[in-house]
C-alpha cells in the first residue's frame, strides 16, 4: 500500500528525517523558551513603571530583539554559520542549525512572553509587594505564575513557527523533513515524497497546536 | 500605634506638580477603626498606599508601633509591609491560586513552614466563613467571597495594622454590610486597628469610630465620627452627611410643600438614648400646632443610633416657638430650614 502511493519514499531515510525534524524542533523550543523568558522578563521589568525600570536596559534588549527580528531567516541562518561552527563543531546536519533557530525564535518569543506579563493584573503584583514580597518571589510566584496560560500558548505558536524554520534550515543541508522535500522531493522531482513530507508536518503542527491548546485551557482559571 | 507627621506626595510631570496629599498630621489609636473620607480626587487613596510605601512618600514621617516606615531601607520595609495588612477594591486575588492557596502566599512569603501554614489557613478561612470553598478559584467566587479572601489574607501574618483601600466599593449594598460586619467582628476579636478609605458615607457611619474628611489633599475636619456627622463644618462634609439623613431628599421635598404653602419645617437630630424618645406625639399634645412628618431616618453608627426628622408644624407663630422650645428641652436639636 505505502510503496504504491509512495514509490520514491525510502523508508529508513524518512525516519531519519522525522527523527532530525524532532531534534531540531525539541532542542530549540528549549532553548527559545529559556531565553525567550529571560528576555521577555527583562522587557517587561524594565519598562515604564515596573519593578526594575530603566530606559537603557529597555533600550538595548528592545533594540537587540528588533534587530534578529528584522533579519529572514535564510540570511539568519548563512550569517550565523561561523558561530554555528565555532558552537557545535561543524556547519552540517541538524546541530549546526540550532543556534540560528534559536536565535531566530528566541526574540519573538520574547514579545510574546512580554505580553504574556503586560496582562498580569498590576494590582495583583501592587498586592504581593503591600505583603512584603522580595522582587525574585513576585516574578515566580505572581508574573510568570499568572501568565502560564499565554505563555503556553504563546509557546504553542513559537514551535509551529519553529517547524517552519527547521524546514527552511533544511536547504542549507541541516537534515530533516524539509531537507528531505527539498534534496529527494524536489530536485530529483519525486513529487510524492514532497506530498508526503508536507502531509506529516501539517500532522506536526496540528498536534503541536492541539496540544498546546489543551495544556493552556487546563491551566487557565480565569 | 500611628503617628503621621507632615507627610506630603507631590507627583511631578513636566508641566506642573501636583500634590495629592499635602501636610497631612494624624494621631490613629491602637485598636481603632479610623476611617478616611473624600470624594475621588481628594488624595484618600494616595494616602493610604503611602502608609506602606506603595507609594514614596515626598517628606513626612510614618511612625507605625514606634518604627518610623519612612526612614526604612528595603529590606526592613519588606519585613515591616508583612505586618500590615492591606484589602483592596479590586481584591487583587491570584486567579491561579484556590482560595486555600491564595491565603497561604502571604505566609509563604514570611517563610512559614508548610505544616504551620496549612493550619493557620484553616483557621483563617473559619474566621471569614469561607468554610467548603477551600479549594474553588477566584473565578468562581462571588465578589464578597473574594473579599472575604482578600480580608483572611491580609490577616495571614497577623498584622497589627489593616488598611482599606475602598474595600467595599465594588460590592452591592447588602454584600458591603456582610463585608463591615466582619470587618468589626475582626477588629472587635483580634484587637486590630484599621484605616479604611472610602468616599461612601454609610461605611463610615456604619463601623468608623473616629473619621477624618479629606478635600484637595488636606484633613479639613477630623474627629469622634458621630460628633462629626451632628455637627459638620466644611461644605464637603456637609455634602457627606446629606448622602445619609436624606436632607437631599428634603430639597426636592421642600419646593412640594412651599407650594402647598402653610407652616414652617424644622429638622430634629438625635443621637444616643434620645432617639428612642416618643417626641413627635408629645409635641402634639402639649402645644397646639399640627405636625406632618416629612421624612425621616435612624442609621446604627459604632457609638450608637444617630437619627434626623423632618417634619412641618402648622400654628400660630408662638404655638411653633413653643414646639421648638419644648423639643429643644427634651435634649434633642431642632433647626428651622429655611425654605428655598
């Protein structure tokens, strides 16, 4: 059955590249959420009257997510290559596209997580700090406890953004589903394992999404 | 317990400074309820949230169980903030908390072990009748109960001190008398004092022992809250107590009966024992004037009822200097309105 719909498909390269697609997306949500909190925090804390605020600090973080914004990620990827190299050891496979999707997605995660925070109730960290509450507690407990709800699924949107970019990374020989599309599917015009690869990763996102759905709507209490 | 000096907040912006509250002295008593009055605008809120710096105050002294909170560096502010309690308008819950665990943050962040806490919660959500609700989420409270949250946890590191930033000014009439009354039964049990702000004149008059009326960042009347509300001074606190004996009312009323054309209208106030005193019927058997009872209330105050009548009397001129005087002897005052 399979080999009839799918003749072109070799069986043993397909599970590598799911397994390379799964790499790649898993590590670097990882690594997009931790700095993506990091940063976000620190966007919110030092805006306009919040605990830690300071126009420069705002200033320059602000500044620094704009720009790897700013930059598609196919060029984010090139110009990151030295650094890739330097990091993992080697400009091939799917480590070597790791520090470009994280640093592409870290930032506008971090917009995310802001918001995330903005909508934390002001009266809420006001209450916390009239109870004597040191500045460490008010993040954990108030800030990002409060905002879970957005900050899962602003994580649920990150990872599907994510998967696209780990397709994109794919052209520039990091592996997995989109590598495979491209290098199998496309130039050697196997339309089917284009078909196939496409089909699994709408499955991805649709499970990712699902997923992401379920865990916020848990969480929230509101 | 609370002694504040000359304390001052001016916010400056680029084009002007404005100063919400400005000079403010103030002697609060241990295990008082001390309420503050005005209408918003009148700098009640700033006030209060500069007793524990949630606003920096601009100069001025708070000296709070002999420490002053003013000169306190952050740490021993974070310390001394833990033994002040504060409810708010909005409650300020954790909607990601239960009831049982919102009470517990404050002592999680005194760092009391869990075991002490659990048992301490317990008791707390006894004390506010919260009983069966332990583990519901805010959201699925109504807004006393989340007041009622709000109040257990304010009292969850026993506090010397509540303050009450408009505490009942989100509730319904009814909800707010629930929320006054164990406010009182708190105050009555654990001794404690509370300052509580608000611009409704029937929590003042409902559990207020003393009250001070606040206009454009001033006290500009201070004192006993029934002495205060029999004998207004200033134009704002006379505003206030209209909202309460319905002299309001009376204005519109007055125009109806002027029309109607006869007789003179006169004011009873009473206080204490006197309001259960049969004056009215009396009044008609001794002097020869007819009475028509206009309007009138009785509102139950900390220091006893507190009640005002309106009431027309139709007779000769002496007949009604008669009344008057007879009224007037019996310990109750009496003023003629004029009419408008």
């Amino acid at each position: 059955m399979f080999e009839k719909w799918f003749p072109n498909v070799d069986i043993a390269d397909l599970n590598t590249a799911i397994y390379e697609t799964f790499y790649m997306t898993i590590l670097s949500l990882i690594g997009t959420f931790i700095i993506g909190i990091i940063l976000g925090l620190l966007l919110y804390l030092t805006s306009k009257g919040k605990l830690w605020e300071n126009k420069i600090v705002y200033g320059i973080v602000a500044a620094v997510v704009n720009v790897f914004r700013a930059i598609p990620f196919i060029i984010l990827i090139v110009l990151l290559l030295p650094f890739a190299d330097f990091l993992m050891g080697t400009i091939r496979g799917p480590s070597a596209a790791l520090p470009a999707l994280i640093i592409g997605s870290a930032p506008f995660y971090a917009r995310l997580v802001e918001i995330a925070l903005k909508e934390v109730d002001h009266g809420v960290v006001e209450a916390a700090k009239a109870m004597g509450a040191k500045h460490s507690t008010i993040m954990v407990k108030v800030l990002l406890r409060e905002s879970i709800p957005a900050l899962v699924s602003g994580l649920t949107v990150t990872a599907i953004a994510l998967i696209g970019s780990t397709a994109v990374a794919g052209v520039i020989g990091a592996g997995g589903l989109g590598d495979f599309a491209y290098f199998y599917g496309f130039q050697r015009r196997q339309t089917d394992v284009v078909i196939l690869c496409t089909v699994l990763i709408i499955i991805l996102v649709f499970v990712i999404q699902f997923i992401g759905d379920f865990i916020s709507n848990k969480l929230d209490k509101r | 317990m609370i002694t504040i000096k000359n304390l001052s907040k001016t916010y400056r912006t680029k084009k002007q400074n404005i100063t919400a509250v400005d000079q403010l002295n103030m002697t609060i008593d241990s295990g008082e309820i001390f309420g503050v009055i005005g209408y918003s605008g009148a700098g009640k809120s700033t006030f209060v949230r500069l007793l524990n710096r949630l606003e920096e105050p601009t100069s001025g002294e708070i000296i709070i169980d002999g420490k002053d909170i003013v000169k306190q560096k952050k740490n021993e502010l974070r310390l001394a903030r833990q033994e002040i309690g504060m409810i708010f308008q909005h409650f300020n819950l954790l909607w990601s908390r239960t009831v049982h665990q919102n009470i517990a943050f404050p002592l999680e962040i005194a760092g009391v072990p869990k075991k002490e806490r659990k048992a301490k919660v317990d008791h707390l959500i006894e004390l506010v009748g919260l009983k069966g609700r332990e583990n519901a989420y805010p959201s699925q409270l109504s807004g006393g109960q989340k007041q009622r949250v709000g109040i257990a946890r304010a009292l969850a590191n026993d506090p010397k001190v509540l303050l009450c930033d408009e505490a009942t000014s989100a509730l319904d009439p009814e909800t707010t008398d629930s929320i006054l009354d164990l406010l009182v039964d708190i105050n009555k049990r654990l001794g404690l004092t509370i300052i509580l702000i608000t611009h409704e004149m029937n929590v003042i008059s409902k559990i207020c022992h003393r009250v001070a009326v606040m206009d454009t960042g001033k006290v500009v009347e201070e004192g006993d809250a029934v002495h205060v509300f029999q004998n207004p001074q200033q134009a704002v606190t006379k505003r206030f107590v209209q909202q309460l004996d319905g002299s309001e009312k009376y204005e519109s009323l007055s125009s109806a009966v002027l029309n109607e054309g006869t007789g003179t209208i006169i004011k009873l106030s009473f206080s204490g024992e006197n309001v259960n005193q049969t004056i009215v019927s009396q009044t008609a058997k001794q002097c020869n004037v007819d009475i028509n009872i206009l309007q009138g209330n009785v509102l139950q105050t900390q220091s006893g009822a507190v009640g005002s009548l309106f009431l027309q009397l139709v007779g000769s001129e002496t007949e009604v200097e008669k009344a008057l005087d007879f009224i007037r002897s019996a310990n109750v005052k009496a003023e003629v309105q004029e009419l408008v």
